[in-house]
C-alpha cells in the first residue's frame, strides 16, 4: 500500500487549503485513513480520521477541517478552512484502523506535504 499525500502550500491567515491522499495498492475499504501533522520542534499529533461513514477530528480543528473520501478515486481529502498560523505543518496521511482519536493502528505511511500559515 503507497500514500502520497499533496496539496499543500502558502496560504494566508484565515484561508483555506484542500489536501489530497491519494491511495494506492489497496482500496479504501480496506483501510482507514488519518491525518497527522507535524510542526517543527513539535511532536506529531493527530488531525483527522475517517472510518467508513465515521470521521474524527482533534479539538484543534474540529469546526474548521473536514476529511472526506472518494472511492471512486480512492483519494481521501482534508478540507481546512480558517487557517492559523498554529496550523502551519508537514501533513501526513496514514494507513490503517481508527475507532477514535487516540484509538488508531497506523500501517502505511505517506510522504508528507507542507502547509505554511502567512499572517
């Protein structure tokens, strides 16, 4: 299983940006998929999760990210809206089974994509 996570790049405070985790190897009904981002300095922490119909956000984001799939192009994406400075990292996408936001087995990992926050 391969994950290639893209879209990110600059974007002003308060704007919006659409990543991609393009899935490949495996269908998405096999896997659940869950972003993860990481700053620098800081530890990687948990964004979002999607379990079939059920999807999961950290607190940091929840109102503002929404993660969705499309089986059809077995592509998760993670629509973020209101962007912060505090929102500025590398985005990871992963693998794997989540039951909630710290309940989650991470097989495949992708490459990340950065996200910079401009004030």
């Amino acid at each position: 299983v391969q994950l290639q996570a893209f879209g990110g790049g600059l974007v002003q405070a308060g704007g919006f940006l659409t990543l991609s985790c393009a899935v490949s190897g495996r269908t998405l009904s096999s896997y659940d998929v869950t972003w993860f981002r990481q700053a620098p300095g800081k530890e990687r922490e948990f964004v979002a999760g999607i379990s079939w119909s059920a999807t999961y956000y950290s607190d940091s984001v929840k109102g503002r990210f929404t993660i969705s799939e499309n089986n059809a192009k077995n592509t998760v994406y993670l629509q973020m809206n209101s962007l912060k400075q505090e929102d500025a990292a590398v985005y990871y996408c992963a693998a794997g089974y989540i039951a909630g936001t710290d309940a989650y087995v991470l097989y495949y990992w992708g490459k990340g994509t950065q996200v910079t926050v401009s004030s």
